[in-house]
C-alpha cells in the first residue's frame, strides 16, 4: 500500500502535451483534483535543469484511493520528463518529444478503515463459524441456516467487491486513454472502403 514519501512512474507513449490532457481527463472521470503548474500548462519549458534537459511539467494532484478495506486520498506531485528512447525510436531528441516519463511522488496520506465493511465480515465470520460447529453443538442446528447466510453475505456484499484503486491504476487508466487517443485519430485512408464493382475488359476475341 502506498505510504508518504512513495513514489510512482509510468512511461507514456506520449508528448508532453498529450500526457498532461490525458492526466485531467482520467483525473476529471477519477474524481481527483488535478492543479498543473503554470509552466505545465501553458506549454513553456521554463529553462535547462541539471545535465541540460528540459524543465519538466508538474502539478499537484489529490487522488481518492482504494486498497481493500482501507479508504483515502493521497496527495502529492507529478512531474513530467522527457522519455527514454526505445528500440522504436533510437533517436533521444525524438524519444524525447513522442514519449514523457510520468513520477508521482507521494507527500501526504489520508487514510481510514471501512467500518460498514468490516462490520459486515465480523457478521459473516460468526456465520460461518456456525455452520461449521453446530455438529458438534446440535442445539445450534436451527440457527446453522441462518449462519450459512450470513457467510454468504459476507462473500458478496465485501470480499467479492475487494478491489484496489491507486497511482499505479491512475497512471494504467491515463495510458488507456492516449491509446485510445492515438487509435481514433489514425488517418482516414488508412481503413478499406468499398469502391464497389469495378468493370474489366473483355479479353482478345471475346465480345464486349
């Protein structure tokens, strides 16, 4: 489970620009508050930092998170890099602009316990524990039917529904969405079409 001071990378097959769209757009379905700093969102690089590469983007992002039992949000900052350069792209000047290497670092935690969750499980396990004693208690048979549902309860209601939701399904849902991006903006020419019967011409000594 993620902690303060963690941190978070996702590579994106994606530009600056593109990624920072798509990081609002999974924010805004997400629920998450997402603040880019002025020099992310207006586009500017904002001089040379260490080794001569671009300043990257940067923003402030509150994320509501989900890890089994346990809710929250956690708040922290993303910033951006120019990629590295894959066995596609070779060339770092060009890796650079058509890939960002995305970092969320982790600076504050708000958790808690979900009680309704957790009374629901204590419910299921007195349940399932008479289901499994009443044999050797035969006064506890007319309430094991009883304890059966309760288990079953349980399973349904919370553990079927355990599920994890956090920086690292943010940053997977954002790449989701820029292939999603770059799949629907392909050229038109690039799909079949029908043209539709096309006429040939009668060979030698046929009639036309």
């Amino acid at each position: 489970m993620t902690a303060r001071g963690d941190t978070v990378s996702a590579e994106l097959a994606a530009g600056r620009t593109a990624a920072l769209a798509a990081i609002a757009e999974v924010a805004d379905g997400w629920g998450a508050d997402w603040r880019p700093d002025e020099a992310a969102s207006d586009g500017s690089t904002g001089g040379s930092g260490v080794g001569g590469s671009a300043d990257p983007g940067s923003g402030r992002l509150v994320l509501p998170r989900v890890a089994g039992l346990h809710r929250g949000i956690l708040v922290g900052r993303i910033q951006l890099y120019p990629g590295s350069a894959g066995e596609a792209e070779p060339d770092p000047v060009r890796a650079a602009a058509s890939r960002t290497r995305v970092v969320f670092e982790v600076e504050a935690v708000q958790d808690h316990v979900h009680l309704a969750a957790v009374v629901i499980l204590a419910l299921a396990a007195f349940g399932a524990l008479l289901t499994v004693v009443w044999p050797f208690f035969p006064s506890l048979l007319p309430v094991a039917p009883f304890g059966a549902l309760l288990a079953l309860g349980g399973w349904f209601l919370v553990v079927s529904r355990l599920q994890n939701s956090g920086p690292e399904e943010f940053f997977h849902l954002v790449e989701e969405t820029l292939a999603e991006d770059s799949t629907g903006a392909g050229p038109a020419d690039a799909r079949p079409t029908d043209t539709g019967p096309t006429e040939t011409e009668p060979a030698a000594g046929e009639p036309a």
